[in-house]
C-alpha cells in the first residue's frame, strides 16, 4: 500500500510538471533531468527555515549570526528579541568572528574565505563606520584567531610562508608582526595568552587520539613541553587560570572519555576537576575575569551544561528544558549572564540568555520558521544495535507517523571521528513528513562522544571495519516490522561519502540508491591530492600512502577499483573549490561508473569547496535529491 502511494506521488509529480526549476547559475549538472517545479514549491516551507547563533556578547549586546540572504552574515542584536542590524554584506558567508577582552565595542575580527576555498583571511569590522579593513595577505590560509590580552593584537596560525607549515604569528594593529615560531611542520595553534602577556599555550594537534601541549615565552620564543610526562593523549580547549598560575584542560588523560583538568604550571601537579564516566566533557568557557567557568558534557549526543564554582569545586546543572544541543557559550561583561545558542530536533537554533543568580533563561533571538509548525516534527529515538564483532554501535531514528514499512534512508556522518548529534534539520523532517521515509543515522565505530577506544576502532586497516557496521544495520532493519528493508538508500558526505561508496560495493544487492556529496572514492588520490597543511594529519587517521604495504591495502579497499561491484543509482555532489576532499575524487568515480552503465546525477558547484554552503546551491541540491529519491527509492 506504502509503495502505490509514493510511486503515485513520484509519477504525478513528474507528469503534472511542465516547468523546470532553476538552475543556479554556478551549477553544472551531469545526467541530472530537468527538476520539476513542483519540487521546489513543495521544499520551499522547509528551505526557509532560519536560524541564528550567538557569536559573542558586544557592547551592550550580542553579535550573532544569521541568514537573511544567500549566506550567513554578522548581526548586532541591542536587547533580547530585538530588531536585527545587519552589520556585514558579503556573497561569502562570514565565519568566525572574536571582540576584544577589554570590553573594547569599537570593532571585532573576523575571518571568511572565498569560493569555499577554506583559505580563510582576517578582517577588522569598524562598528562605527561598517568599514571593514584586510589585516591577512588575501591569499594564504589563516585560523586560530586569539587577541592579545591588552587588545592591541592577534595572535594566529598562518600558512603564508610556504603554503603547508602551520606558523605561529602574533600581529600589532599598528601594521608590525611578531614570528613566534616557524618551520616546525603542521597541527599549530595558539591556544591562550597568560593574563600578563608573557607567555602563551601552544599545541600540536597530531591525530584524534594525540595533541602536545607547550607554553611559550614570548620574549625569548623559548618553549617547554607540557604533560609530556603523561603519554599520548588527546587535549582539548586550554586556558590559563585568572593569575597565570594553572592551566585547566580538556583531555582523556588517565581515562577512556575527557575530563575537566587542571595543571599547577610550577609544581606539575595535575588535578581531576569535573570528570564523567560514561561521556566526555565537551568544552568549557571562563568569564572575562577568568573567575567563572561554565562547560557542556555530550551525554549520547545531546548536551548537558554546568557552571562550575572554582572556590567550592563544585558544579550546578543548569541545562535549558529538554533534550538539545548547546554551543558557543559566553560569558556577559559583568559576568552574571551566561549567552548560548540552543535547538533541538524539532525547534530551530536560536540565541538564549541565562541568569545566573535565578536560573531565568531569556531568549534573545526568535529566528523565522517560514510555514513549518514544528509540533509535527518527529522525534528521533535513540536504539543500540549488535554488530558483527559483538560491539554495540548507537544509532537514532527517525520514523514516519503512520503504518509502514517504510522505506529508509541511512545518513552517515563525515569525519570519521565526527559524531551525528541529534539537531535541527528540515530536511529529515522533509524527508519524514513528506516523502514518508524513516532516516536513521548511526555512530559507526570511529565515531567521536563514545571515548577514545571506540573512535579508533576503524584506524588504518581497520577501515572496512566500519563498513560492515552498516551491513550490520542493514540486518537489524530486516527485524524492525515497520521499516522497509527492500528499500534502502544510503547517504552520506565527505568521509561519510566513502562510506556510501564503500556500502555500494558492499551491499549491492540490499542497497536501492547511493547520494554521496565531497565523497573519497580512493584514498590514495585523496591522499596525494588533499592540501599540503593537512595531508599528514589525514596519514594519521587513514594510513600513509607512500608505505608500499598501506598503499597496495588502501588500493584494495578503494571503491574506484571496484565499481563493477556498484549497481544501485549514484547521486554525487561536489564543490568545485574543495579543498578537503579534491573534485577529482567525484570526477573519477562518476566516469567509471558511467561506463558500467550505472544510472549517475552529477552536481558541481563552481563557487563551493567543501559541501553547498550558498542557500540557491543548497535548495537546488535537496530538490535534485527529492527528486533522485522519488524515482529510485520511492518508484518500483
């Protein structure tokens, strides 16, 4: 019955259509039909969707970001649910942005980067004028913004000098440069200043499971290894305490999860200060006095957040009403508000407040819903499911209201050691509410929030291992009653692309329909052809390529080499700019493919890198999925 009813709407849909949907200008398809204009009337309510994020408090407000165009600018938001100013204009998306710690409201930093070429560069915004000033040469990549104590400049990580090597600079806003390090490879950053100005913490991220913590004198230049007595271990956030006596981290030293640590800088003493047993402390924020100090637990993948008293040691919970997720906390100027950005799956991200003398939550920003009526959004529910070696790998579903089965559609996140965490999406609500589909998204082995042990378990040879986590979910969905398990599309982007791939050579008689976007579909060209500043981190995690042995191994598990293997239509999508994962990896394996005959849609943006991150490119790909899905998943 389920079947009839979507392969009617799929043929009325196609038939009744006389008028295409536009195709962005930057747009270049291959195979893909004409979308009918249907569609994209029917994804409308669901693409018009806002939501907004707090950046920082400033002056006597919030910075935030928001779209109200085709990208994400900057916003100055004066009073809670106030009227919006926008500050930047740009045809890129703004990033990050930092204001100083001096309560200085005349400007702040922020980074944006062109073309999706993630070769981000660094600008001063006037707030008074809306002059905006290029403090970064244009065209090498910057990242790590910190501001000097005093305000008077900015330390980073820059890659200006050879186009591979993570320096480490700090630059005066009076035009001169500091070189605090070079020539020491990649993985650098700047961390935190000491609150006298003396010495800042520096680190070398190495791989998911090691990071290398120094402290720097910046007179002498001189560094100094931190914890190096501690082993290998993961390290997070890292900052000084108010007097430049401790440093508290983030890290999984002496444990499986991450804790809340502190370190006397003179004695070396290392102190457990908020730990959990069964999920790791996310991040943490000090106030600008450095005298309070909030931080977020990701407990299976929702978040959790506590203010931490420095005097008592003790912490409170004061975790908004649900289950959700909270990012970007700070701090008020006096310290006695704590701002946030907060969604759950069925309500948008939007920008809070909360006092911290009488828990009141004041909400800030109240972003546009367009038509939707988030009360018939669904849920997700979290389940666990055995896979091949015993190992249970948590998942979330989210189920059509109604009888099935239902077909299914099994999103796997990118990384690999990224997480799906249950959060504000349209589109599976579109996909659910719509199309009828259950989306279900697992946390395969290697996936980060389920400790260290479990994030490496798909290391180097160890690769496939994970693949064979979804052929595992593919038999516990042949058990659930109200899922359809002769319908089955597998969707999934960067390293989750190769798991589509991987899952499509695998599973080729279970799998219906493949969409992958920014996808490896061999992990020596990726290798050799990622950019130069992050391709050793990538040997890390995947193996190294110029190995003979890794090299002949990461060759037998390449889904280019077995495309004959792949019978289920291919939907690709790519950023022409990407500098991540490089357009020839789609390239490749859209033409093998379209020489065994497989159905293949290709989409290329040319002003896009890693993923569509413009709102006409972004439309334009779900109605193209929309459609791919009516007539391969939803069509007999």
């Amino acid at each position: 019955m389920q079947t009839t009813k979507f392969f009617a709407i799929a043929m009325t849909t196609l038939v009744a259509s006389t008028t295409a949907a536009q195709v962005p200008s930057n747009i270049e398809t291959r195979g893909v039909p004409e979308i009918p204009k249907k569609i994209s009337e029917d994804l409308l309510r669901y693409q018009n969707a806002r939501s907004a994020g707090l950046v920082d408090w400033f002056g006597n407000g919030m910075l935030i970001s928001t779209r109200f165009g085709d990208t994400s600018q900057l916003h100055y938001v004066e009073q809670p649910l106030a009227m919006r100013r926008q500050l930047t204009f740009k045809k890129e998306p703004v990033g990050g942005a930092i204001v100083s710690p001096t309560g200085d409201d005349k400007g702040f930093v922020f980074t944006m980067d062109i073309g999706g070429s993630e070769f981000y560069q660094i600008f001063y915004y006037d707030f008074d004028s809306g002059e905006t000033t290029l403090l970064s040469d244009g065209k090498s990549r910057y990242t790590g913004i910190q501001f000097t104590p005093d305000g008077s400049g900015i330390g980073y990580t820059t890659t200006e000098r050879n186009g591979t090597d993570w320096d480490l600079h700090v630059r005066s806003f009076d035009g001169t440069k500091e070189i605090l390090q070079e020539n020491q490879g990649i993985g650098w950053s700047i961390d935190d200043f000491s609150p006298d100005g003396e010495r800042a913490l520096i680190s070398q991220y190495v791989s998911n499971t090691e990071t290398r913590l120094y402290e720097m004198n910046l007179r002498s230049k001189e560094r100094r290894q931190l914890l190096e007595d501690r082993g290998k271990i993961s390290i997070g956030a890292t900052k000084y305490d108010a007097l430049g006596e401790s440093v508290y981290f983030i890290s999984d030293l002496d444990s499986d999860y991450r804790a809340l640590w502190s370190l006397k800088l003179e004695s070396g003493d290392v102190e457990t200060l908020v730990s959990n047993l069964n999920w790791d402390v996310s991040f943490f924020r000090f106030s600008l006095s450095r005298n309070r100090l909030a931080y977020v637990i990701n407990e299976a993948g929702y978040s959790s957040l506590f203010l931490y008293d420095l005097k008592s040691r003790e912490s409170i919970e004061i975790t908004p009403p649900g289950l959700g997720h909270i990012y970007g906390i700070r701090f008020s100027r006096n310290e006695q508000t704590l701002g946030f950005s907060y969604q759950t799956p069925t309500t948008n991200t939007d920008v809070y407040a909360m006092d911290l003398d009488d828990s009141t939550l004041t909400r800030w920003t109240e972003s546009e819903l367009g038509e939707l009526r988030t009360e018939q959004f669904v849920e997700p529910k979290m389940f666990k499911y055995s896979s091949f070696d015993s190992l249970e790998v948590p998942a979330f579903v989210f189920e059509p209201r109604g009888e099935g089965p239902h077909p299914v559609l099994i999103h796997i996140h990118g990384g690999p050691a990224s997480q799906y965490r249950p959060g504000f999406s349209p589109t599976f609500q579109y996909y659910v509410n719509e199309l009828g589909i259950a989306v279900v998204a697992p946390n395969v082995r290697g996936s980060r929030g389920y400790g260290k042990h479990y994030m490496t378990l798909d290391d180097w040879r160890l690769r496939e291992d994970s693949v064979r986590d979804i052929g595992a979910l593919l038999d516990w969905i042949e058990t659930q009653p109200q899922l359809d398990s002769s319908r089955v599309a597998v969707i999934g982007g960067s390293y989750g692309g190769y798991m589509v791939l991987a899952s499509l050579v695998h599973y080729n008689d279970r799998l219906k329909v493949g969409i992958e976007t920014v996808g490896i579909s061999n992990f020596v060209s990726f290798l050799e052809r990622t950019q130069g500043y992050r391709r050793d981190l990538r040997r890390v995690e995947y193996g190294d390529e110029r190995d003979p042995d890794m090299r002949a191994f990461l060759e037998s598990i390449a889904p280019l080499n077995h495309v004959d293997k792949i019978k289920a239509p291919l939907l690709i999508g790519q950023g022409l700019n990407d500098p991540r994962v490089p357009a020839y990896e789609s390239e490749q394996i859209a033409a093998a493919l379209e020489e065994t005959g497989v159905p293949v849609w290709y989409v290329l943006a040319r002003d896009e890198g890693h993923g569509f991150r413009k709102k006409d490119n972004r439309d334009y790909w779900l109605q193209t999925v929309v459609l791919f899905l009516q007539q391969h998943l939803l069509s007999e």
